[in-house]
C-alpha cells in the first residue's frame, strides 16, 4: 500500500491544527462540568456555553515539549518503549508541570526516559498539538 504524504504550508498546517484541536474538544465535552446539562458552541466555536447556568467552558491547554537530544558530535539519543515493534524508535517528549519552565521539562523528562542529564538546552520552536492530554509522540498519530 503507498502512503501519500501531504505538505502543507505552515499557516495551513497551524489552521488545521487549531480546526482538528477545536472539533475533538467539541465532540469530547457536550455537557457542563459544574452542573450536568448541554453545551452549545459560541464565538465562532472558540467557548461553549452551558444551557442551564450560562457558564462558558474553554478548551484545555496542556503545555507539553518534543526534544531532540544531540551531543558535541552531532549525534541524536532516540527513546524506545518495550511495547514498540523493534526498530521503532522516537524523540522524547512530556508534559510540563506545573510552576516548571520549559527547560526544566526538558531535562527532566530526558532523564526520566534515558537517565541522561541534558545541559545547554536551546529553544527551537513552537507548533500546535490539537490533542490535549494526549502525550506528542514522533510517528504516533
């Protein structure tokens, strides 16, 4: 079977992020949290709007990092998980907890998976992730 890939721009990838993000929050939280009843989507489906007590509801954020380890001599540490067919390996990745900077993150989800010590962490960028608590793994999804 061949797999077609697309390449979208990156306005275009970041709109389809944010419309992927909005839709499963949407089909995922039809009801109030504090009381029960129904939902309806307001503001351009950016907020949902309880029926009974008119509460507004917004979409999770979970600021998560993607890292890719690299030492002096350019070469890359990959993670791989026992429940992973062989050969498939991954960068490392996690959420951030709270009060943590991105950087403390980073060094300390490394060395949770590797029990390697990473110092010199650079930011790179950013991107979209529209599943939320959904940890971003490379490949999966």
């Amino acid at each position: 079977m061949e797999v077609k890939r697309l390449s979208l721009s990156e306005v275009d990838l970041t709109l389809a992020m944010h419309a992927v993000g909005l839709g499963n929050w949407h089909a995922k939280h039809p009801c109030c949290s504090r009381c029960g009843s129904a939902t309806v989507s307001d503001l351009g489906g950016s907020v949902r709007v309880c029926v009974a007590d008119s509460s507004q509801h917004y979409p999770r954020t979970d600021p998560a990092v993607i890292v890719l380890v690299k030492d002096s001599e350019d070469r890359i540490l990959l993670g791989h998980q026992p429940i992973w067919p062989e050969k498939r390996f991954s960068t490392f990745a996690g959420f951030v907890e709270p009060g943590e900077s991105f950087e403390e993150c980073v060094s300390r989800e490394v060395f949770e998976e590797a029990g390697v010590y990473c110092n010199d962490i650079n930011y790179l960028a950013s991107q979209a992730w529209p599943f939320p608590a959904r940890r971003p793994l490379a490949g999966v999804d």
